[in-house]
C-alpha cells in the first residue's frame, strides 16, 4: 500500500488555491479521525464522554474536542456506530465553485446575493464570503423598479414646477 505524503506549506505556495483547501480539509480530516480514535478507546473503556473530552483537551491542543463533541459521538457510539463517516447533511452546500461565480457575476453585475444563491445553491452568507474571495465589492445597484406612466411623469413634474415657483415656501422640506 502506497503511503500519501501531505504537502508540508513550503509545497502548498506552489498549489492553486483550490488544491490548497483540498490539502488542508484531508489534514483536518486526518486529525478529526486520530482525536476520534480516541474517543472510541475512551468509550470502550467505560469512560464518560466528558471525562473522555478532558483527557484528550490535557494531551492535545485545549481546543480540539469540545464536550458536546465528545458526547454526540459516544450516541453514535452507543447506537453501535463505530465508524468515523460523516453522514451527508441536508443543508446548502458550502462549497462555491468560484469560476461559475465569477461568469455569473461578469455576465450580470447587478445581480443579488439571493439570486446568486438561488442559482448555485449555497447559502447567501457563503455567496458573500466567495466574492470577497474573488475580489469583488458591494455596490449598491438600484434597480428600477416600473417605469413612469405619462400621467406620473407630468405629475412629478407639475409639483417640480410649484416648488420651483415659490422658493420661499420652505414647508416642503420639514416633510
């Protein structure tokens, strides 16, 4: 069996920014799977989940199981599921795939987070986050929201006009 070396940071600069974050998800991976190896020989020794939590917080970084961590996975434990899978979640995916952002948003500048999010299928807050990634700032595009009819363009400018006519009736302004 062939051993999979992760690259060190030096090795990473070289690394487009997507396999970067491939990189870095495989090492947290690895790392969740070795804490929760863990966890399961704490389980199966009898140990509370949060005494389980603690000894590992005293070995390793303080900051790498929390107690309900601790204590979601022993009922996973207990309902007999040993394996580390993470089931699928039923929510947006988080992931952007930023060259179909970027055609989107070339394709339409004034287009909505919410449109964006509707079309690709991550939240807003994610769609937000992947445009800052790509450099892109908010501007404050107003659509039109109806044209003017004839009666309400002459309207508008019938009430220009007698505003214009009386400068000195400042009554308009404390409106």
């Amino acid at each position: 069996m062939n051993a999979v070396s992760i690259p060190d940071s030096e090795e990473l600069e070289v690394l487009s920014p997507s396999c970067i974050e491939i990189v870095q998800v495989i090492k947290w991976r690895i790392q969740n799977i070795e804490i929760l190896s863990i966890l399961r020989y704490y389980f199966k020794l009898g140990h509370k989940a949060t005494v389980a939590a603690r000894k590992i917080r005293e070995v390793e970084e303080y900051d790498k199981i929390s107690y309900g961590t601790a204590q979601n996975w022993y009922k996973h434990f207990k309902e007999g599921v040993l394996s580390f899978e993470i089931k699928p979640r039923s929510w947006r995916p988080s992931v952007v795939n930023l060259q179909d952002l970027k055609q989107k948003v070339e394709m339409n500048p004034a287009t909505s987070t919410c449109k964006l999010s509707e079309e690709l299928g991550p939240s807003k807050d994610t769609i937000c986050r992947a445009l800052h990634k790509l450099q892109k700032t908010y501007k404050n595009s107003r659509e039109v929201p109806y044209e003017l009819t004839p009666r309400r363009e002459n309207q508008r400018v019938e009430i220009r006009k007698t505003l214009l006519e009386n400068p000195q009736d400042l009554l308009f302004l404390k409106a």
